[in-house]
C-alpha cells in the first residue's frame, strides 16, 4: 500500500519505498532516521510566505489550439525578419498553474537556492558548517523573481528572472573576488556565510519584460564546449525567446508562433530544447541547425516539462488533464522523428479526487518522479505523490506514497531534484506554510544498513 502521511504528520524522508513520517519537523527526527545513513541533516529554511505569496503574479491566458504540423528553419533564416511579438497575452491569470522553478539545487554542490520574497532569493550552503545562517540575494534590479537556476560548470553562479531582465550572481572569497561587468551596478551580500554573494552581470530583456522561464545548456560534451555556456530566457509577454552567451551578455531573439511561451527546457545531453506557449502549441527544437517540429496539445497547454536523463524523452502534464505524455525520440540526433505515448497516473483521480497535475520533476536517475495536483478531497489535498519509475522502454510510474509538508494547511509551492546525491536523489519543496524542505530519498540497496 502507498506511504500516507496523516492529518498533523510530517514527511521526513523515504526509506526504501517507505515515506518516514514525524510528529514534529525536527533536526532531531532527521538524524534518526536519514542521518544515520547519509552523515548529514538538510535542515528546513524559514521564509515570510505572506511576502511571497502576496505577491502571486498575474497571469497568460490561452487563446486555442494549434495543429500538428512541421517547421523547419535554420537559425539565420530566424534572424532574417522581425522578431517583435505579434501577440501579448493582456490576462495573465493562468501563469500560476505554470512550474515556475521556484527551487533550484547547484549541480555539485550541496546550495540550494528558493524565491523567498517578492524580489528576495534565498541561498543555504550545507557545506558550509561553521553557518547555519542563509543568505538572501537583494539588489535594486532584482525585482518580481519568477524564477532561480544555478548554471552549470561555472562555479558558485545563479540566475534570477525577473522584472526587465536576468540577474547573475557568483561568490565572492577573500583573494578571489568575482569579476562585474562593466556598466552593471554591482551589489554585495555576506549576511549569513563568509561567503560574498556579488551581483556580476544583468541581462537586460527587451522592453522591460518579465522574464517567466529559464534554462540553462547543458555541459558540453566535448572540452571545447566547456567554455561555451547559452542560457535561453522567454516571458509570457512574448512570442519569442531568447538565446544569450552567457560570456558576452548578448541574446539572440527567436520565434515560433504567436501566442506567449510558458516554458523551456534544455535537454541534458543539449541536442535538443523544448519551448512551449500558452496557445496549446509547443516546439522540440534541435540544436545542431535550429530546426523545429511543432505539437499540438488537446488538454490545454503545457504546465511543466522534464527531460529523461539521457535526453530522450519528455515528460510533460497539460493544465486540463491528469495524464501526462511522453514524447520519445525514434531516431539519433539532429532526427525530430518522435511519438506521443500517453502516461497514466491513475491514482491521482482514484485516491486524491483531483483532476488535474499541477508540478511535476524527475530526478536524474530516472527513478523517482514527484508530482503535485490541483485541489483534491480535504484528505489529500495540499500533499506530493512520490512515484517509482520504470523505463522498459516505456516509463512505466508506481505509486510510493505522499510527502506531506509542515504547518498548517500546507501547498507546496515549487519543488526540485538535487541529482548528484550519491545515495538517492534529494526533493526540495518550498511550502506555503513558510518552510522550504528537503527530503533524502533513499532506495539503493548498497547504501541501506
């Protein structure tokens, strides 16, 4: 039978396909259970939830729903013509059901950075012993954060969207100071951590736009590629999204469609990327020529999207639907030959009563999937369902149980996999009750006493 947590419980950890509950969030639950495997306590962060959550954005409506069809196009012939928006979304209420990543893990690093506040980042170092303390990102150009990601290979850097443009931060030490741009105003932090947190760089959008998605290329595959890093940016104000060098600050605007983009996602091998709008419509580009093919959902549009580790397959969940659905490639890259498979998770609707998923993330494995859901009875409502994945070929997911978070009435709000834990993935979920969580999954067999 799935793990369920009870009204008045908290989650702590999973055990082996065993969601370990408490009375009471505690460190001191934590190194009884967990610890005593892992050697380390990922202690909650506290954050104001009012602050955040007053400020829940206004947001994209969808106008329709396209066709299957092809486009294929090089990257020059994008920059031949104009590449003004033709269509600005004027409500923007359904930006909300979007996965915002709200929560984001640096790759090899045990940092994690949340959207705390308004125009608030906050950073928690578990490396760093001797401070318990976290640090909150503040800066006049940081406002109306919609979105962290830490870019990878890069050291200690984060980007931050916001209100006209992208902040870039990277940590200072004493005798190795991180470089500013020349022309940006720059801003320094060290509440909380020897570390200094240092404002280097504002990629500014295009007619102060609020920037709602981000992602970062993946490491190169070959040394050379190390040192050419893109991040791809979009707003739901327009229709296009941009490319940005990373080393230069300079984006490169392109565009599909009319309607405004809800999401992107970089696949981690790089060969291809995936942007979606709130028409319905959304595109698997690869990355070699910048040639796309464009999908047509007939369950409203994309909410979230996540890549399989090998960048085979996504994973996707429409606003309208409790089935998600797979797009897999038939053929090597730079082939655009893919088919839909639809993935059933029947016991949202059987045991939650919802109807629709809300979130979704996988982790680098490939092995546990978490996903939230829209409303649901009073019994389960508010909670994340935790599931085991098979691919044989086909994802085939199995219900674990349901992680449920502290205080009262709690919703998670974002949440996010930390992939390079040797011992099983960590889930980080940022709770409307104002604590941002982080759950060891343990399931190897080596590392289980």
């Amino acid at each position: 039978m799935p793990s369920f947590p009870q009204k008045g419980s908290v989650t702590i950890c999973e055990i082996n396909r065993d969601l370990i509950t408490a009375d009471n969030l505690s460190d001191d639950q934590a190194k009884e259970t967990y610890a005593k495997i892992l050697g380390i306590v990922f202690s909650p962060v506290a954050f104001e939830p009012d602050n955040f959550l007053g400020t829940a954005a206004e947001q994209p409506i969808a106008s329709g729903h396209g066709r299957f069809g092809f486009l294929s196009v090089t990257l020059r012939a994008l920059l031949s013509g104009s590449l003004k928006p033709l269509l600005r979304p004027i409500d923007v209420k359904l930006l909300q059901d979007v996965d915002l990543r709200g929560v984001s893990w640096h790759q090899r690093k045990h940092i994690l950075a949340f959207i705390s506040g308004p125009h608030h980042v906050t950073i928690r170092d578990y490396d760093d012993s001797d401070r318990k303390d976290p640090c909150i990102l503040i800066h006049e150009s940081q406002k109306d954060v919609k979105i962290v990601e830490w870019r990878p290979n890069c050291g200690k850097t984060l980007s931050v969207a916001c209100k006209g443009g992208i902040c870039i931060w990277s940590a200072s030490y004493p005798g190795n100071v991180a470089s500013v741009r020349s022309g940006v105003t720059s801003g320094m932090l060290s509440r909380g951590s020897m570390t200094r947190w240092t404002l280097v760089d504002f990629f500014q959008s295009s007619d102060e736009e609020q920037i709602t998605s981000l992602s970062w290329s993946p490491d190169g595959r070959y040394p050379i590629q190390l040192y050419f890093t893109y991040l791809a940016s979009a707003s739901y104000e327009s229709s296009s999204f941009t490319i940005w060098d990373a080393a230069q600050g300079l984006g490169t605007p392109i565009r599909r469609g009319l309607g405004g983009i809800s999401l992107l996602k970089w696949s981690p091998s790089g060969d291809y990327f995936f942007a979606a709008k709130f028409d319905g419509t959304f595109y698997l580009w690869e990355t070699n020529t910048w040639t796309s093919e464009r999908w047509s959902s007939k369950n409203g549009f994309v909410t979230g999207a996540t890549w399989d580790p090998d960048g085979r397959m996504i994973l996707i969940a429409c606003s309208e639907s409790s089935t998600l659905i797979s797009i897999h490639f038939t053929s090597k890259p730079p082939s655009l030959d893919a088919h839909p498979i639809a993935v059933e998770l029947p016991e949202i609707q059987s045991l939650t009563g919802s109807q629709g998923i809300e979130k979704i993330a996988w982790d680098a494995s490939g092995e546990r999937l978490a996903v939230s859901y829209r409303n649901g009875d009073e019994l389960y409502k508010g909670l994340i369902a935790i599931f085991d994945v098979k691919r044989a070929p086909l994802i085939a997911p199995s219900l674990i149980g349901f992680i449920r978070g502290p205080g009262d009435n709690p919703n998670p709000i974002s949440f996010s996999f930390y992939d390079k834990f040797k011992q099983g993935p960590l889930l980080s979920v940022c709770w409307s009750s104002g604590f941002c969580c982080t759950y060891p999954l343990i399931f190897r067999s080596h590392v289980l006493p």
